[in-house]
C-alpha cells in the first residue's frame, strides 16, 4: 500500500502521531509511508526512519502541495487532525480512501470516519491517533517499539529546564518558580541547564536576569533533531505540555512535566509515549499553592537522588 499520513499542525502534536507510523511500518513493512506535515516538522520528519518520504504542506501554496500529492497516486490517506483546508486538498488529489476522526465540519471530505469523542478524554492522544490504522489494517496490533525514536547519544548528568511561554498557560510554573526548582538542585553534580526555543526571548532575558548560581543558557537555534538529540542526553527534562516535552519522550526520557489541571489539558490526554516510570506528571493550574511547588521540588531530588 502506498500510505499517506497527515498531521500538518505543531512540534507535539506531530510527535503524537508517529506511534501510527511506525505501527505500521512495523507490523507491514511493504507499506509505503509518507508524511504530510508543516514547515517547522518537515526536516524533522526526514530524519525519522519509519517514515519514507516528507510532503511540505505548504499553507502559502496549497495547489503545489496538491500538484505533489497528487503525483504520488496514493491508495490512501490517514488524517490525524483535519481542517477544512486539508480536506479538499486530500479529495481534490484524489485519494480513494480518506481516513479521519468524525469530528468538525471538515469530516465531510473524508469517506471513511472513525468515531472518537476524544472530548472525552477515555486515553491520550498519540492512542487516538493509534486507533485510526485500524480503518486500514483491521489486525493491526496498537503496539510499537520503544522508545519510539532511537537516537545515538551517551547519557550525561546534566538536568535540563525548559520553561516554554513562562507561566502564561494554566499548567506551568511561574519563572521564579522554575528557577527554584533549579536552585534546589544546585549543590548536586547535575549540571543545570535552561533551555529556550525561537519564541522563548522574554524568558530567556528574564531567567538570565534572576539567575544567581551556576547554570547554562541554551538557545535552541539548531535543527529539530539535534535539539531531540540534546534532550536525549540528559537525565531528566522538566517543561510544561509542550513540543520539546513530547521529543523527550519519544526519546523515553526522564520528564518532570506541568500540565492544566482540566481533563481537556490534563496528562490523561497529552501525557507523553514514554514508558511510564520515565513519567512525572502534575495537574497544576495557574493559582497553584506553595504547597504543590514544594510536592513538585521534592519529587525532582527524589528522581535525582540528591538531598
């Protein structure tokens, strides 16, 4: 079969998918995958063994994503996240059978609809997307090997913080707070490192501004894969639910992670594919008590070991 696989949105929501592909890739290796992603995934996506070829969906020239598509004569598609941008883009190249959720009005350019209701949250997201091979492959076990991404590095002890947009989502700790969890850690032999993406400027000045012990400042402005690379080497990642928490933990590792404390932003939706014991999640939300920090601080000396 040669097989499209689309998730054309974000970092993490594209890194939710990949558990589908290599599935498939796994249990049918004659299957054909290629992966229909957006620009900040695409050289990410090339990097990745069970994917054969990467189609950019180019949201400022859609007809030459389709004149592509469609070149590639697809047996059929399978969409993760649709919009109604996608949906014709997929029926105008042709695609015989078109997978995805039945969800929004977007579902009417798709024949085959999978019922989900993830509203309600009954597993986590890269399950859903698991769930859409079935469409497909009826025998298909939801099963992969872990972790989902091999990457080629030696572990250091090193332990990194990446604060993502500084306290502004429900589930993440305040700058300060960051800093202190940081700060608890600092007489141990764990390098302490803060890291910061393209968006993450008002916080990199911030954190670097407050700083007064020993860390490393680490401006991400390399490619995706080195940045999964860097996370790999380290013993433990601390974030909120973001991109660079779920590169973690395709990568299976460590996480000490901050999610919202509703069902729609809690763990039980976006926890990460790692093993669980590779897990540390917290629900908190944006008044969270010095109580919860301190459970937060003392979990991180535990997985550390340090006093």
């Amino acid at each position: 079969m040669n097989l499209l696989i689309t998730r054309h949105d974000k970092i993490g929501d594209f890194v939710v998918t990949l558990p589908l592909f290599k599935a498939i890739k796994e249990q049918y290796p004659k299957t054909k995958l290629t992966a229909l992603v957006s620009k900040v995934n695409f050289e990410f996506a090339k990097e990745i063994g069970f994917i054969d070829e990467v189609i950019l969906f180019d949201k400022n020239d859609l007809s030459k994503t389709q004149k592509e598509i469609k070149s590639k004569k697809f047996d059929a598609s399978i969409s993760a996240y649709i919009d109604i941008a996608l949906g014709k883009l997929l029926f105008k190249s042709k695609i015989k059978k078109r997978v995805a959720p039945a969800t929004k009005i977007a579902q009417l350019f798709f024949n085959k609809r999978v019922k989900q209701k993830r509203s309600r949250v009954e597993k986590t997201e890269w399950q859903y997307n698991l769930d859409l091979g079935k469409k497909l492959f009826p025998d298909i076990k939801l099963d992969f090997t872990r972790p989902l991404l091999n990457v080629n590095v030696e572990k250091e002890k090193k332990v990194i913080f990446h604060a993502g947009f500084g306290g502004s989502s429900d589930g993440n700790l305040s700058l300060d707070d960051y800093i202190n969890l940081a700060r608890s850690i600092k007489d141990s032999d764990y390098e302490i490192i803060f890291s910061f993406g393209p968006d993450d400027e008002k916080s990199k000045e911030y954190i670097k501004d407050k700083l007064d012990f020993e860390a490393t400042i680490f401006d991400s402005k390399i490619s995706l894969w080195k940045f999964t690379e860097f996370i790999a080497s380290s013993n433990l990642f601390v974030s909120t639910s973001t991109g660079p928490m779920h590169l973690a933990g395709a990568t299976n590792t460590k996480t000490l992670s901050f999610f919202g404390d509703t069902l729609f932003a809690s763990s039980k939706r976006w926890a990460t594919i790692s093993d669980e014991k590779c897990q540390n999640n917290f629900m908190i939300n944006k008044d969270y008590s010095k109580e919860q920090y301190l459970q937060i601080e003392k979990r991180l000396k535990e997985i550390l070991d340090v006093q």
